[in-house]
C-alpha cells in the first residue's frame, strides 16, 4: 500500500516538473513581446515643445492653444499583428519604419499628444475640438495652463503659460450680440428649410395619391364597359 502510494506521489512530482517546464518554455517563445515593447518605444531623441509664457485674452474668447512642436508629426509603422515577430531588433517581418518597428501594412501619419490643465476651470476651461485644446474664458483674472506634450519614440515635452484675461467690456458685449444674431440667423434658415422639405413632401404625396386614384378611376370605368 505505502509502495503504491509513493509511486502515485513520484507519478504526480514528475508530471508538476513536466507542466512547469512547458510554461517556462512557452514564456521563452512568448519573450520576443519584450523586443515589441522595446521597438515600439524605442527613444530617438527629444520632442520641442514651442509655447508663450504669457498670454492675454478677452474676457469672452475662445482660442486653439498657441503651442508647436518639433516635429510636428512623423512617419510610423502598422503592424501585421504577428507578436511572434513583429518588433524584433531587427523587424523579422520584411518591412520596417524609420524606427524599427513593423510596417508590414504601411506607413500612418502620428502627431504629438497635447494635453492642457488649468489650474482654474472657472476663469480658463479647456476643450479638445477635433483632437486639439482650445481655451475658452469664462471669467476675469489670471491662471496658469500646464501643457504635456507626447509623442512616440520621442521624450515628452511640458511647460505652463500664463493666462491674463481682461475685464468685461462693450466689445465683448457686441460679441455677445453678434453670437446671438448669428444663432437666430440659423434657427430662422433650419425652420425656414424644414417647412419647404415639408411643403415639398406634402406636394408629392398629394399628387401620388392623385395619380393613384385618377388610375383606379380608370380601370373601374374600363371594367364597367365589360
């Protein structure tokens, strides 16, 4: 009994060894992901990141954040998505990018990432229209915007711009009027052109429904005659 019970205990120590040989060397197939991860953010140098230290504005205006980069956009790889190869040092899929990274489906177009904070959201709110920030002020005073720019295979870049915002005054007031003549202006067209579509559906229906029932007419009066 105790000869049988270890067996069973050496039979299940061999197999434990059997499994935790398999999972080390699927880890050492699994290791190139390491050279992915190396590639894709390997460094080239730095990202310059070109902004005011002081800027005034209105006390409602709404402008993109005044800030360049160097470069502005660079040339990246799309991979073929075989983790097996793809990001070797070098590529083992046939087709690179200027980094080292796969291309084996072409070449995209990656711009830098900027990110806006500021430190008083009631005075400067930050919005992203189509992917870039854009300060609205909402209020008078002064605040510093902090800005984070990144890019890929380059070190990230950031800097703060301090914001002045003026007071209240008869030019923003007009501006005010004008944003409000213009609104009333587009409501006035988007009705107007929704009538006409209405009017215009509501015509060729009507003479649908004519035409159908001038040709029922037609065939009773035929059917009639026979």
């Amino acid at each position: 009994m105790n000869r049988c019970i270890s067996y069973t205990r050496r039979r299940a120590q061999l197999l434990l060894r059997c499994v935790a040989v398999c999972l080390v060397m699927v880890w050492a197939i699994a290791s190139p992901t390491s050279s992915i991860a190396w590639a894709a953010t390997k460094i080239v140098g730095d990202l310059s990141l070109d902004a005011p230290e002081h800027i005034d504005l209105a006390c409602i205006d709404m402008i993109a954040l005044p800030v360049n980069t160097d470069p502005d956009s660079i040339q990246t790889g799309v991979p073929c998505g075989m983790l097996e190869m793809c990001g070797q040092d070098p590529c083992l899929c046939g087709s690179v990018d200027s980094y080292g990274a796969c291309a084996c489906n072409g070449l995209q177009t990656t711009k830098p990432d900027i990110k806006a904070v500021s430190d008083d959201q009631s005075l400067v709110h930050i919005v992203q229209v189509f992917g870039k920030p854009y300060l609205v002020v909402t209020g008078t005073g002064s605040t510093t915007i902090h800005v984070d720019a990144s890019l890929i295979h380059y070190n990230s870049a950031s800097c703060d711009i301090q914001v002045q915002t003026a007071a209240f005054s008869p030019f923003d007031m007009a501006k005010i009027l004008v944003a409000l003549g213009v609104l009333a202006v587009a409501v006035f067209l988007a009705i107007t052109l929704i009538r006409l579509v209405m009017h215009v559906f509501k015509k060729v229906t009507t003479s649908i429904v004519r035409h159908s029932r001038a040709r029922g007419d037609t065939n009773k009066e035929r059917l009639d005659r026979k």
